[in-house]
C-alpha cells in the first residue's frame, strides 16, 4: 500500500472542521449544556492555582491561546477532547463552572501573575469575599477573546477519536495514565465508564486490593477493575504479545466500550464472583505476599498475587464455583513456589511477568 492511499483510507476516519469562538460564546455553550467539559473531570483536575492565574493572565494580554479540540457527540453536543482544565479554569474565573452534581464551584482568584503581579486577589467581578474584580472593560474584553474551535464530527470513528485523544493528552498535566484513560472512557462512551466505576466501587474489590487512598486517588483501583475484565478470559497466546501494558489497556478501551447491555452483565457476574469470593476466603490478605516460614502476610498490594489469584478465578468465574478453602490453598501453593521467592519479579516488565503468572493462575484453578 502507497502513502498516497494510506491517507485517502484515514482521512475518511476523521471529519473536522474549524473556526474561532469568543470566550462568551463557549461559555454560552456551556452554560446551555451544548459543550460537555465532564464535570466528572474536576476530580482529575489537577491545575495549580499558578497555572491557572497564568491561564488568565495569558488572556488578558491577549496572548492566543492552544486550540481547543471537541468531539460532536449523537446528541449534536460538544464533548472537549482535549482543553478541559483551561476551559474549566475560564468558567471557574467567571462564575459559571459547576460539579458532577450540577453544584457551583466557588470562582476562582487569581494569584500574581509572572508579568501582572496586580492579579494577586482579583476576581472576575465581584461576589462575597472578593477584594478586587476586572472592571466592567476588563470583563468585555476578556468575553471578547477568542479561541481556536477544532470540531471531530459525529460521523468520526471511535478509534479516530482515540487515536486523537491519545496523541493531545499524552503531553498533558493528567497525572497517571488511568485518569487518561478515564478522560477518553467518559469520551466515548460515559455509560462504560459508569459501570466501570459502579464495579470498581465494590466492597469486596475494595477489602481485597487494601490499597492506601494515595493510590486510590490516582484512580488504581480503576485500573485493575480494566486489567481484570480485559485479561481474564485474554487467550494465552494474546497474553504473550501483550507490550506495554498501559498501551494495552488503553488500546483495550475501544472493545470495552463495544460491549453491550448482556457482556457487561457476565463480565460483572465475574467480577463480583471473584472478588467475594476471595474477600471470604483470605479478607484484606488475600493479595499481599505470603511468608511460607512464618505463615504471614508481609508488604502491600502484589501485582503477582493479582494476576495469579484474581485472575485465575476470574478466568473460571462466574460458571464455577470455587470453595474458600480451595483459594487458601492456592495462595500456599502460589508462595511456596520457588519461581515466586522475593525478587523474582525486581525490575521485570508487566508484560514479562504476566506470560508466567496469568497462566499460572488459571492452572491453579483448572482442576
């Protein structure tokens, strides 16, 4: 295949179009409920009071600002690709930014900026507790500025959109790459992304990882919800061309968001099956390492343990049922296995270590 024909086959993938707004118009929009920043997004806006001041500042002296990138979803409403924290910032400063609740956020103050050092405690206008606010000229022409609107249309493809999202976001501020990967799920499909957090959000799934809120804040345990539905049933010869794992899971989102209404019911039979079940046979131990010569648990959250234990049950689950005493044993078994004495895994890749431990689970529980 020529270039020239590989471009006439993905420039089809992907219709935009393109032209300036004013920052009131898009906040029109907003406010109007025809752009769609997710509100669920604040919980992963992570912008610093500097970055944001800086943000303004930029605006304010008229410094063009990045495009913004939006995603026309069936509903003829705007998804944001790529700008959630500068819009979110630009509605904050003006009053208008709200929560997944639909509740008001306190508008944002500005701190000194590198060049306006007179920013420091200015509003947009004034409301209870503001010291100084934009005089009404100030607040016209910040209305007035304008910003690039790039448009993926509707009749674009997912993988078009992911790929785009992929390539914008991965220079961003996001801070791990499951809160990445959760911006684009919401993208795609906000339905997939609400039952993964439904899924995630399970009392035994919770007990079993015992992971520390840091982790939790950095949205892991979204991330093992997504290894364990794409993995348990992955045929093991796919399990060996694997590559990065964050490629994989990330890639591994354009299927999960396939599914309909009768898979994500197995998948989360599967789920919940696996994880109370282990959540009664072993409690907040059952994935941390076991000492065979003093019969305790020592350290955190094992990866191995996950990908032996987890997802060797969940490879069966939820047509078997297997007994709390089988995953006791199990668990000895697992530990008292010299290839997995402490070190086995030092400074071994995901990928490198899932082509021993994913089949060594399922084996462990075939019988």
């Amino acid at each position: 295949m020529t270039l020239e024909s590989e471009l006439a086959i993905f420039r089809q993938r992907i219709t935009t179009d393109s032209y300036p707004m004013s920052i009131s118009e898009i906040a029109n929009l907003y406010r109007d409920g025809e752009l769609d920043i997710h509100p669920e997004f604040q919980r992963i806006f992570r912008w610093s009071s500097a970055q944001r001041t800086k943000l303004i500042e930029s605006v304010l002296l008229g410094i063009p600002l990045p495009s913004i990138f939006v995603a026309q979803n069936e509903g003829g409403v705007w998804d944001v690709v790529d700008g959630v924290q500068r819009l979110s910032t630009l509605f904050q400063f003006m009053g208008l930014l709200r929560d997944d609740q639909d509740e008001p956020i306190e508008p944002f103050v500005c701190e000194a900026g590198p060049f306006l050092t007179s920013l420091e405690g200015v509003a947009y206008e004034s409301f209870e507790g503001a010291e100084k606010w934009l005089t009404r000229a100030q607040q016209l022409d910040f209305k007035r500025s304008r910003i690039d609107v790039k448009i993926i249309k509707r009749e674009s493809d997912n993988r078009a959109k992911y790929d785009l999202f992929q390539r914008l976001n991965s220079y961003g501020s996001i801070a791990t790459p499951q809160e990445l990967r959760n911006c684009l799920l919401v993208s795609l499909s906000r339905t997939h992304f609400d039952w993964l957090q439904d899924v995630a959000s399970s009392k035994d799934f919770k007990d079993v990882l015992s992971l520390p809120e840091r982790l939790i804040k950095e949205q892991y345990h979204l991330e093992l919800a997504l290894r364990f539905i794409t993995l348990r049933s992955l045929p093991e010869e796919d399990i060996s061309r694997i590559g990065n794992i964050g490629e994989f899971l990330s890639a591994a989102i354009l299927s999960f968001v396939e599914k309909g209404y009768s898979d994500l019911r197995v998948e989360k039979d599967a789920f919940d099956t696996c994880f109370r079940t282990l959540n009664e046979a072993l409690g907040g131990d059952a994935l941390r390492k076991l000492n065979p010569l003093t019969g305790r648990t020592e350290g955190a959250f094992s990866s191995s343990a996950f990908e032996v234990l987890a997802l060797g049950l969940g490879h069966y689950a939820p047509e078997r049922v297997i007994e709390a005493e089988d995953v006791r044993e199990a668990r000895v078994t697992l530990w008292n296995d010299s290839a997995f004495a402490p070190g086995h895994a030092t400074g071994q890749r995901a990928d490198q270590r899932m082509k021993r431990t994913i089949p060594y689970g399922r084996r462990l529980f075939s019988a």
